[in-house]
C-alpha cells in the first residue's frame, strides 16, 4: 500500500546539544520533503548552535563543536527552513515529544512565527509501538530487513523513518494510508501543547497534566489562583506551553 498524499509531507530528523525541549540546540537538520507525485526533495545541514555541544550528546551523533564551527546559526536558516515546510504534513521518529517541540522552540528564538496547527502529524514511532514495540534500529531491521547504517546520523534517521513508514503501510492492511487518518492513529495523547503539559479532556476541556494541579482544568486553575499563570510564564516552560495557558487566560477574561 503507498503513502495516499493529498499534499506535501515532510519527514525530518534533529540531532541536537540535549533533550531538554526549552534549552537545547540543533546541530543538524535532514530533510526528506515527499511529494504527492512521489518525488523526494532531500536535505541535509548542520547548524552552529551557539553553545558547546556536550561530550555525551557528541558521543551519539559524533557532531562536535569544530564540525559546526564555521555553520550558520538556525536564525540566518530559519525563515528559508519555515519555507520548506510551509503547507506540508510533517512525520519523525518519537516527533511529536521530541523533534516538533524542539523545532517549534528554534523558530521562537528565531523570530519566525510557524504554524504548526496546519500540519498533520506523524509519529512513526508511536505506530511501531503500538504494532512492534522497538526502537529505530529495531524497526529498520524488522521492517526493511536492513540493518541501519550510521545510527544516529540525521540523514540515515530521516531515511529509515521515511522507508519504516512504508514499510508499515505495505505490512498492515488495516493501516490507513491517508495522512490524517494515519496522524490520528500515530497520536498516543490529547495534547493541547507539543509536550503535554495541557491534554484535553472527554468535552475539549484543557486538564493539567503535571504538578500539584495534574487533573484539574486549566481554567478553573487559573480562576481560583491568580499566581500560579505568573509561575508558568516565569518557569522553565517552552514559549509553546506558555502561549497554551495564554490562551486559556485571555479566554477565560473574555467571558
């Protein structure tokens, strides 16, 4: 069974200085923009990210700080990078925690405002977890019988999540090869921001999902402690998160 596009679909990989989503840089971007016609636009770039890349984030990607020294920072790239995926679906590997929110926070930093509500994801990891729970390795090899080459490059990964998801559609006959079909079977929560720190409930309410207030509508939060929006808007929050409760604020004035 082939992808069904009805539109462009981007699938991209970052290697980055860390996971944590607020703070950390990327060091390298791959690109594979899949066309409805089939044709395959492909990408690859490294990034200086203004700050030293730590040995333990070296030791996955091998990217150290000489390799991106002379490298554009992701503002001098950003705009033309929006560009690319400006009106396509987007797919990754584990994208939805990890690549999408970190991407998101880069165009923040970088001024450009992209909006990702337009696209549809998919997670193609939360596909193989739900049929195969494996890791990327696992699942080029399971379902590519291929072992995958240069693990932890971006463009090797970019590569093997865009054949896996292939693979998957030719292997599952009751997977859906429409795009928002399979973003809605990749989707593991109802997440109101790119980390979940707000999921929706049964009746589109936003519910708290961490701290003292986890299980208790935002709103209702907000209403009963006026401190607790400053805490979110001076916490180590992505700009995301924080726009989300933002939202939920201004609305609730409105009423």
């Amino acid at each position: 069974m082939k992808l069904t596009l009805r539109r462009p679909i981007v699938f991209f990989d970052l290697e980055t200085t860390g996971t944590n989503i607020a703070h950390d840089r990327i060091v390298e971007i791959s690109i594979v923009k899949v066309m409805p016609d089939g044709t395959e636009i492909v990408k690859t770039r490294r990034v200086n990210p203004e700050m030293p890349i730590p040995a333990e984030a070296t030791a996955i990607h091998h990217i150290t700080d000489e390799d991106v020294r002379n490298e554009p920072p992701f503002r001098q790239i950003a705009k033309s990078l929006a560009q690319l995926f400006l009106g396509c679906d987007i797919a990754g590997f584990n994208s939805n925690r990890f690549d999408i929110p970190l991407l998101d926070q880069e165009f923040q930093r970088a001024n450009v405002d992209f909006d990702f509500s337009k696209a549809k994801f998919i997670d193609v990891q939360t596909i193989f977890h739900k049929k195969e729970p494996r890791t990327l390795v696992a699942a080029y090899r399971f379902y590519c019988g291929k072992d995958l080459e240069d693990a932890h490059s971006a463009s090797a990964d970019t590569m093997a999540t865009y054949e896996v998801l292939k693979a998957q559609l030719e292997r599952y006959e009751d997977l859906p090869s429409d795009v928002d079909a399979l973003s809605e079977f990749a989707s593991q929560s109802r997440n109101v921001d790119f980390v979940g720190r707000l999921v929706y409930d049964d009746q589109k309410r936003e519910i708290i999902n961490f701290g003292k207030y986890k299980g208790r509508i935002a709103e209702e939060v907000l209403r009963s402690d006026p401190g607790y929006y400053a805490w979110i808007m001076q916490g180590d929050f992505t700009k995301n998160t924080k726009d989300a409760f933002t939202r939920i604020k201004l609305r609730k004035k409105s009423k």
